[in-house]
C-alpha cells in the first residue's frame, strides 16, 4: 500500500471483532508511533495500551456510546503540557498539534497492519480522570479504540480539492 492508499484505507472502526491483537502488530504500531515528529522533538507524549478487561471497562465507561465495548484494545494518547514547545510570541502550546500526529501515526499504522481504529475525544474527561490512574503531568487527549474492524468503511466525503487548496 502505498501513501495515498493507506490514506483512502484509513476510517474510523465503529465496531470490532473479539479477536485478539497480535504482539508483533502492537510492536511495529508502536515503533510508528515513537517515530513521530513533534515541536523541537519534544516528545511530549505517553502512550496507555490498555487491554486488560478491567481497566477496558473503566476507560470505556467514560465514552457513552455502545460500539467502544467492541473494542479489544484501546491506547490513551496523553499529552504533556509542560515538556511541549510553546511559542513565545504569543505562548501558544503545541502539545496538541504533537499528540495528534503521533495519534495519526497510530492509526495509520494500524490500518496498514490489518487492523482499524478510531480517533476519540468526545469522551468524559473529569471521570477518567477520576477512575483512572493517569500519570503525574499528562493530560489524556485521544482515545483510540483498536482491533480488527467488524464493520465497513463508509465512503469518504471530503471537500473537493479546489476548495481546500488555494
Ligand atoms: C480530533 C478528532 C476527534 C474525534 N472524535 C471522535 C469521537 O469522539 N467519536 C467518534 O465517533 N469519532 C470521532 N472522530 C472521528 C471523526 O468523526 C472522523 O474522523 C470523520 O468523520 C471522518 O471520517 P473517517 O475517519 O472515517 O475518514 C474524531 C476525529 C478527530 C480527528
């Protein structure tokens, strides 16, 4: 597959099968994801692999919709908002714009290796905040549910070209 076919393959899973994640697919996710460029190389970032069923029922409870139970695996994208790159002109932090290529990173290599996910954020922040032990100084930004996908990609519908290049 190459880029733009990965791009086009990219969608966002809305229901999983059981089946399990392979080791070595989790490493090589993993590794794309290390790999991602942030603000003067910040890294201001953690990654929770979360597939302990426990710990899945508390993170899923906190995103009020039913397809997450379908889920095998979620990661917790945290970012850092001290360890980011802020602008001084103006003190604008980065940490968002960092977490979320390295979550763009997450799902595409996920989608390369079989397997589909979702960009989450609509979650309840304060309840996981409060159920869930979140490391000292990170901020959970981005759920991704992952898992082998159960459902069919929708067609895409993006604005045409033209209107989104000048
Ligand atoms: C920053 C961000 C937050 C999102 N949050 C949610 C969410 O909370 N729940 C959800 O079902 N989808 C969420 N999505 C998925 C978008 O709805 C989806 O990417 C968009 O509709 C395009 O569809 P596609 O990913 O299938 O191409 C989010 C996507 C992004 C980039």
């Amino acid at each position: 597959m190459n880029l733009k076919e990965l791009c086009e393959a990219r969608y966002s899973c809305r229901l999983y099968q059981e089946k399990p994640i392979e080791a070595e697919k989790l490493e090589y996710i993993k590794e794309c994801v290390r790999l991602a460029p942030s603000a003067v190389n910040r890294q201001p970032w953690k990654f929770l692999l979360i597939t302990d069923p426990a710990q899945l029922d508390i993170v899923k409870a906190c995103y009020k919709r039913e397809w997450i139970q379908t889920a095998p695996a979620i990661v917790m994208c945290l970012k850092n908002e001290s360890e980011c790159w802020t602008r001084r002109y103006d003190s604008h932090s980065h940490a968002d714009i960092d977490i979320a290529i390295a979550t763009e990173h997450l799902c595409l290599a996920a989608t390369e290796q079989g397997l589909a996910g979702c960009w989450v954020c609509n979650f309840d922040i304060e309840m996981l905040r409060s159920t869930f032990p979140i490391p000292e100084g990170y901020d959970p930004a981005v759920l991704v549910p992952l898992g082998y996908p159960a459902d069919e990609p929708a067609p895409k519908v993006r604005k045409p070209l033209d209107e989104v290049w000048a």
